[in-house]
C-alpha cells in the first residue's frame, strides 16, 4: 500500500464514523513546508505521487514539531489528535528542533 493510499484509508475511516476530523498535513525535505493546517476531511484533495512526494534532506524533528505546534493550536479541548509520521528516511537537516525537544513536546501534549 501507498503512503497515499494509506493517508487516504485514515481519512475514509474517520469519515464513516462521523468524526468531526480535521487533518494537518506537514510535507518536509530540508525544509517544512504546511501543506493543509487543520482542514475538514471533506476538504482534503486526493493525494497523488505528484502532489506528494518524498525527497530531498530529511528535516523530521522540525517538521513534527510544526505539526504539533499547530494541532496545539486548532484542537478543541474536546477534540482528541492523531499524530501519523509518515517518512522516506531518518532526520538528518532539522534546524529548530531535537529530538529531546520533540520528545518533550510529545509527553507534555499526551492528547
């Protein structure tokens, strides 16, 4: 199964079960790049190979630091979040963020 594939699985599932979902979608190379900042899954346009794709350095500690920074942000006290990490390779470019950071951002969120 595709990443496609797989992201478009997630968002079907929520969609039958009536969840008032919304999705935040992070692309990053060596840089982060804010591809849907907490749209609605009947907004989220089908993902093709060409509107992402995988490639470049890998700057993953920014990227899911963004991600949660912006979940923080959007979420509802009532909503709960997913957080799905989908990557082609291991961080190796991130300028912001650490592990240890990410680590921190994670267990003081625990959504």
């Amino acid at each position: 199964m595709s990443s496609e594939d797989t992201i478009h699985l997630l968002i079907i599932k929520r969609a039958i079960k009536n969840d008032q979902a919304r999705l935040i979608l992070t692309k990053f190379s060596s840089s982060v790049n804010i591809a849907h900042r907490a749209i609605e899954l009947a907004e989220v346009p089908h993902l093709t190979t060409s509107s992402y794709r995988p490639g470049g350095a890998t700057a993953l500690y920014d990227a899911v630091s963004e991600g949660i920074r912006i979940a923080g942000a959007a979420a509802k006290s009532d909503e709960r979040v997913l957080v799905l990490i989908m990557t082609h390779g291991e961080e190796n470019s991130s300028k912001k963020a650490t592990s240890s950071s990410v680590k921190a951002m994670i267990r003081k969120k625990e959504w």
